[in-house]
C-alpha cells in the first residue's frame, strides 16, 4: 500500500477525527474508505454518461435497441403493472 499526503483544513480534520473515535476505527482508515467510495461514484457517473452519449448518438440507427427486444422488455414490465 502507498501513502499520500493530504493536508486538510482543521475543521475536516477535526470531523475525521470524531468520526473516527466514533466509529472505534482509524481515521486513515475512515478517509481511505470515504476516498474509495467517491472514486467509485465517479466511475460510476463516468460510465453512466459514456452510456447515455452512445444512446444519444446512435438512437434511431442500427446500433439501436433491437425493436423485438424493446417489445419484450415493455410486455415484461406491463405483466407486472397492477392496472
């Protein structure tokens, strides 16, 4: 594992470090945690707007979603409407 330097202002690191008592865990423990996740979230965003770019772009050609599979998906979703 590496270490990296993170100066914090004193009020975060004042949070991180009641947090941590809190939690009865390290507080680099805590930060590496919280880091992980916002690194994930941002993947997550990142795919999700490449996805979202490919729809756009490609909507109505043949690279769209194949109409007997869309048909499908709607048919599915409708059996479990409560109507």
């Amino acid at each position: 594992m590496r270490t990296f330097h993170l100066p914090l202002p004193d009020d975060v690191h004042e949070a991180l470090r009641r947090e941590a008592t809190a939690d009865h865990r390290p507080a680099t423990e805590l930060a590496r945690d919280a880091l992980t996740g916002w690194l994930q979230a941002r993947q997550r965003e990142r795919v999700a707007k490449e996805i979202r770019g490919f729809a756009l772009d490609f909507a109505g050609t043949e690279l769209d979603i194949d109409p007997e599979f869309e048909q499908a998906g709607v048919d599915h979703l409708l059996a479990g409407a409560s109507i």
